[in-house]
C-alpha cells in the first residue's frame, strides 16, 4: 500500500500540473489540446539539460538546485512551443483543434529528431540518474515511517512544487483581479473588450503559462517513472485533459479528479504489489490481468465523462476564435 | 501526258472550289461551338478560381511548400556538407529506388493504399464535423480482426480473403462506432474518447495477442510478431506484378482508390450523404429539417472507424514482396497510419478524391525519408515537414482566402494599433 500511494505521486502530479496548465489555456478562451506535444518538448529540454550537466558533473553536491533549472528550462521550452499555439489560435484564428494536433506530430518529432541529432549513434533514449534527485530526508522518519517514506525518503521535490502550484494559481484564479480577467476573456470576450481589457494579450497569456506549465509538467512526468526519456509521454496529454475536462475548470476539483486518474494509472505498475490481486493472478491464470489494469484508467476516464458531460461548465467562448476588428 | 496532267489538275480546281464553300460552311457552323466551348472552358477556370475547391488547392499549396522549405532549411542548418545530396532526394523521393521508375511508382502505390483509407476515415467525419483522432486504434483493431481470421479462418477456402477483410471493416467500426455513441448520447467530446480509445485498442490488442490461446497460434515467439497470414487470405497480386515488378503492389491500391471514389458519390449523390454533411455544417438546423442528427454523428464515427479498419485490414494481407507477407510487431506503440491519416484529409479538404493525391504526396515525401537516411538524416525530418504542412494547412484556407488583401492588411496592420487606442479611449470615455 505504501509503495502504491508513492508511486500514484508519481502520476498524480505530473496530471495535475499539466491540467493546471490546460486550465490557463481554457480559462483564457484557447482549447489547447497541443498538452502532449508540450509535455514531449519540456521533458526533453529538461532531461537533455540534466544528461548533459550531469555528464560533465555540474552542481553535482546540489542536485535538487540543477532539478530547479532544469525544470525552469522545461518550462521555456514548452513556453515557446506553445507561442506556436499561440499564433495560430489568437492571431491567424485558425482551427485550435487541428493546430494543435499538428503541434502533438511537431513536438513528437521534433523530440526524436534532435535528440538523435545531438546523441551519440543517433540514440533516441536520453539517459539520467533520477536517484540524485530523490529527498532522501528523515524527516519524521521515527514516529512515522510510512508518511516518511511516501513524502520525504521516494519523494522528489516536484511533489511540493506541484502542490505550490496548485496552491498559488487557484489564488490567481479566484482572488486576483489577473485571473479574473482571465476568465472573462474565455467567458464572453466581447464584453471583457468592452471594458477595456486586452483580449487578445490575456490569451496570449493564458497559452504561455500554460505552455510553461505543460513544458514543467513533461519533465515532473519523466523524471521519477524511468531513466531515460524516448520521446512520448504515453498519451499523458490528452488524459490531463480528460482530468481538466473531469474536474470542471476548478483547481481544486482538478487536483481530485487528478487523485483518481493517478491512481488508477498507479494501479497498472504496481497490481502485482497487492496480495489479493496476485491471489487473484494465481487463481485465474487465463485472465490477463496486465491488459485489464492498463486500460483500465482509460476506460474510466470515458465513463466519468460520460456522468459528467452533460452539465460541462467549460468556458464559454473556448475554442472561438476573438475577432477584434468584428466588434 | 500534258492532257492528263491538265485532267488532274483541273480535277483537282474543281474539287478545291467545292471543298472550300463546304469546309467554310461547317466552319461557320463549328465556330459558334468552338466559341461556346472556349467560353465555357475560361468560365469554368473563372469559376474555379472563386470557388472553395480553388481556394483549397492553392492552400494546400502553400502549406506543402512552406513545409518543404522549413524542411530544407532545417537540412541545411544540420549537415550543410550532404544538405545537396539529401535534398536531391528530399525530392525524388519515389524515384529513389534503386530497381527503377516502375518499382519506385509501385511501392509509392503500395504504401499508399492504406493511407488513402485512414485519410479517407478522418476525411469522412471532418465532414460530418467531427474530428476522428483514433483512426490509429481503429486500424489496429481492424488489422488485429483480419489477422485473426487470416490466420485461424483455414476452414473458409478461397472466402478466407473476403471474410479477414470483412472481419477488419467490423473490428473498425465497432472500435469507431463507440467513441460515436459516446458523442450522440452522452456528449463526450469525440477528441478525447477517440484518443482513449487509441491506447485501449492498442493494450487490448497486444493483450490478446499474448493470451494463452493466441500466444502459440497468432504470434511467432522468436521474434515477438504475428505469424504471416495464410497464402488464401493474401492480396492477390492482380496484373501489377508485371506492371510494377519488384515492387510487391497488390489490388490493395484499387480497393483504395474504388473505396475513395464511393464515399464521394455516398457523401454528395445520396440523401444519406447529404444529411451526414447537413449535421457537420449545423447541427441544429439539420435537426431542425427533420434529421435524426444523433443516429447521423453515431454512423458517420463507425463508418470512418470502418475506412481505418478497411486500411488495417488491407495492409497485413497484402503479399508484399516476393510474397513474404506482413506482420504486426507486438510493442507498446500507437501505429503511425493513423496519424498520418489526419494531414492528409487536411491536405484534401476533406475532398475524397484529393484525399487520393494528398496521400499521393505524403507517401512519397516518407519515401524520400528512408532514402535520406543513407547520406546521415534522420527520417524524423520528414515528420516534421508532415507536421509543419499540417500546421500551415490549419490556418492557409484563410490566408488564400485573403491573398486579395494582401496590400490592405499591411496598411491594415499599422492603422490597426491606431484604431485600437482609439477604440478603447471612446469606450473608457463613454463610461
């Protein structure tokens, strides 16, 4: 059980934090479906930064300092892929779905493509060390040795950053005369012009931050599962939007939708770790347990769409192009 | 001698005089004709040149060059000392081949065939106004039905062709028609149920593959691949193996292209098609006129499932070369095919038949990927030049649409921050 909630972290925060980032996106009145294309770009800025520095053992006695950097670099990555985004949907008012299905083929090639450029025998997998990077405190190691194990020996520091960030953008959501412009610029874009706000500079926002979220939100996904990066993120993008759509816009619903997806993509790499699933596995050789646990959170993702869709409260003018000169 | 010479001569005057009256008469008679014609041919060219089908083409025009030349760029930039060498084969892509013309044009054919139909699948709902994502899972599943019949259907005989081909339409279209129902009763955004749906299908299918009961029959444990599909479920070869030998081209590619031109007549000479385009241009007005909109969204997802399915199908039985066969590798990767599926039916305007020559394009630019990779590029650039083209064709129907106002927008564009200050000073003053 210990190691099933350590390792659900692992999927929990990477889907909240990109769904934080769609939810910028969305909230500005951009349907940013280009989440995984953004997520492949920051993961491959932020692991090539780290293979490289630690290949020549730059800040090497501070490691959780090089993870900061390299999660910043992340971030500009996925910024200015999403400037892309950008562009297309807010200037040109083009088809935000096609353009950003166009931006998940870019940021999947172009992830492979360089990094068999700037590899050695044109190897796609950039390898690291993640193990640096783990807290390793004792902290409560004592009294607790199983929250000490979950949140202070396996955890990374992308667990806190995560929820930082959770934290402060339902502040600017809701308390900030920032975020609810925001909102208004996705809700009803005309009458946000017609008091004066910039719609068009609010959108333009709205995609980096989320761009920077989604660059950060790649390299917290990558880091923790696997010790090397091979250009995909296994569809990740496209569930955080599921979670985005299954939370309803809120931050906080956001974060418990993201404990349910997580969860569950938890469960299909550590099933084996329950005793009465592998009882089960024992029982009932015939039944391939392994499939049914990996398409299992995407099935109940469907479903809880299905419950939940009818009464969407998705932003109102997301996915509607702003046309200033038509006002 | 003189006598007969004068005879012929003035046979000849006299024919000459009654020809020329008569040739004037039907040239008097043809030249309205002519005229009507030559109008008729500059009114069709004008009215080309107005119409969506016109503004379409130059679109995607301008996008497909845009992405060579970003392409080229990028190439340059890279390896300027081979850039000559990769783009001269950036180019011929086709021509590549190193057993000729002919073997060259018959793998492009062959290749093609099962992207005319992803790009067909995709092409079909965009017309329905949907977007079909998971044209990837409906085509593994379809290749996964055939598979299965193709290899364990011994007892059908000479059906057995037929029936894994038919098994392969079924498998996509019920791994469409889901993602459809799911949009027509409970409104979940067919994108994302689509896309889930890609990666069920895959796990699913893999799973299956590596159950006890198929493991020893479907998959050959050496290399982790399904066996080849038996010799009666194969493609037959039809008479392109003396048209393009050494090629391995089958009758794949008119099923593809007899596939593209039916679902043109179905979509603009039946009642259904129109209803299915009537439901994509508004909804609610199609509605409104008495369609069942829902029944139309559902159908139009399976059917689309169905032309992916159709291309999985048609991909592992194909014979290949030398008739060695196709087989699908059991690895945790969604298929590219599908993907593809999608610049191409954006190349086409979702046209049916300029679906055809788009995946004409795109499977000779991937060609041109594998001939790069001897002189030390990677393919992945041509996935790039699939994605920018993708990119560019997303917003070029509106530049081409506008290439008039060309002038106008850059005067615009500097008149503009003007305005817009204007703009707001007038409101912020009527508050």
């Amino acid at each position: 059980m210990v190691f099933f909630i350590s390792q659900s972290l692992f999927f929990i925060i990477p889907l909240l934090i990109v769904a934080i980032a769609g939810m910028f996106s969305e909230k500005s009145g951009t349907v940013n479906i280009a989440l995984e294309g953004l997520m492949v770009i920051g993961a491959f800025c932020g692991t090539f930064f780290i293979n490289k520095m630690q290949a020549i053992g730059f800040l090497e006695g501070a490691p959780q300092l090089l993870l900061i950097i390299s999660m910043i670099l992340a971030g500009i990555g996925g910024a200015i892929f999403s400037s892309l985004l950008g562009f297309l949907a807010i200037n040109m008012r083009a088809n935000q779905v096609i353009g950003g299905t166009a931006l998940n083929l870019v940021g999947g090639a172009l992830a492979i493509f360089l990094a068999k450029q700037f590899q050695p025998n044109n190897a796609v997998q950039i390898s690291y060390d993640n193990s640096v990077f783990r807290l390793n405190s004792d902290f409560l190691a004592d009294v607790f040795p199983n929250l000490n194990y979950i949140f202070f020996k396996q955890a990374y520091l992308t667990l806190y950053i995560g929820i930082l960030i959770l934290i402060v953008s339902t502040i600017v959501i809701y308390k900030t005369k920032f975020g609810s412009r925001l909102s208004a610029c996705g809700e009803h874009p005309e009458a946000a012009q017609s008091v004066g706000i910039n719609v068009y500079r609010y959108r333009w926002i709205g995609v980096l931050l989320s761009g920077f979220l989604g660059g950060l939100g790649g390299l917290v996904y990558a880091l923790p599962i696997s010790v090397s990066f091979e250009g995909t993120v296994a569809g990740y993008g496209f569930l955080a939007l599921a979670v985005l759509i299954f939370g309803q816009w809120k931050p906080m619903r956001v974060f418990i939708a993201a404990i349910f997806f997580g969860m569950f993509k938890a469960l299909s790499v550590t099933f084996f770790s329950f005793d009465w699933i592998s009882d089960l596995i024992v029982q009932f050789p015939n039944v391939p347990f392994g499939t049914i646990f990996r398409i299992l959170p995407y099935l109940a993702t469907m479903l809880i769409l299905a419950l939940t869709s009818k009464r969407s409260k998705a932003p109102k003018a997301s996915g509607i192009p702003f046309n200033f000169k038509a006002n | 001698m003189s006598n007969l010479l004068k005879k012929i001569g003035n046979f000849f005057k006299n024919l000459w005089a009654k020809i020329v009256p008569f040739v004037k008469k039907v040239w008097a008679k043809i030249l309205p004709v002519l005229k009507k014609i030559g109008k008729a041919i500059a009114k069709f060219f004008s009215n080309f040149k107005k119409t969506e089908g016109f503004n379409a083409f130059l679109g995607a025009m301008l996008a497909i060059s845009i992405g060579l030349i970003m392409g080229i760029l990028l190439m340059w930039i890279i390896k300027p000392d081979n850039a000559t060498e990769g783009i001269t084969r950036l180019i011929k892509g086709t021509l590549n081949n190193p057993n000729g013309i002919k073997a060259g044009i018959g793998v492009l054919l062959l290749n093609s065939a099962p992207l005319i139909l992803t790009g067909l699948s995709v092409a079909f709902a965009f017309k329905t106004g949907l977007f079909n994502i998971g044209a990837s899972g409906q085509y593994t599943v379809g290749l996964f039905c055939a598979v299965l019949v193709g290899i364990l259907g011994d007892s059908l005989g000479s059906f057995q062709w037929i029936a894994a081909v038919l098994a392969g339409m079924a498998g996509g279209f019920l791994w469409g028609a889901i993602p459809g129902l799911f949009k027509a009763r409970y409104n979940v955004h067919e994108v994302i149920t689509s896309i889930m749906f890609n990666y069920v299908g895959m796990y699913l299918v893999n799973g299956l593959l590596t159950s006890n009961f198929l493991k020893t029959r479907v998959v050959d444990g050496s290399n982790n691949r399904t066996i080849k599909v038996d010799q009666a479920a194969r493609t037959a070869y039809g008479f392109f193996d003396e048209l393009f030998p050494n090629s391995g081209l089958d009758i794949s590619i008119l099923i593809a292209i007899g596939t593209a031109i039916f679902i043109y007549f179905l979509l603009n000479k039946t009642v259904f098609g129109r209803e299915l385009k009537a439901v994509g241009l508004n909804r609610h007005a199609a509605k409104y006129s008495g369609v069942n909109e829902k029944k139309g969204i559902f159908l139009s997802m399976a059917i689309s499932g169905m032309l992916a399915g159709l291309g999985g199908a048609l991909f592992i039985l194909g014979p290949n070369r030398f008739n060695l066969g196709n087989a699908y590798a059991i690895e945790n990767v969604i298929l590219t095919p599908g993907f593809d599926g999608i610049p191409i039916a954006l190349l086409a305007s979702s046209n049916p038949i300029g679906v055809v020559f788009a995946t004409f394009f795109v499977s000779h630019i991937k060609l041109a990927g594998t001939a790069m990779q001897s002189v030390g590029f990677v393919k992945e650039i041509v996935d790039i030049i699939i994605a920018i083209i993708l990119y560019f064709s997303a917003f070029s129907l509106i530049l081409t649409q506008n290439l008039g106002n060309i002038k106008k927008f850059f005067h615009k564009f500097k008149r503009k921050k003007k305005t817009q200050d204007v703009a707001f000073e007038a409101k912020e003053g009527d508050e």
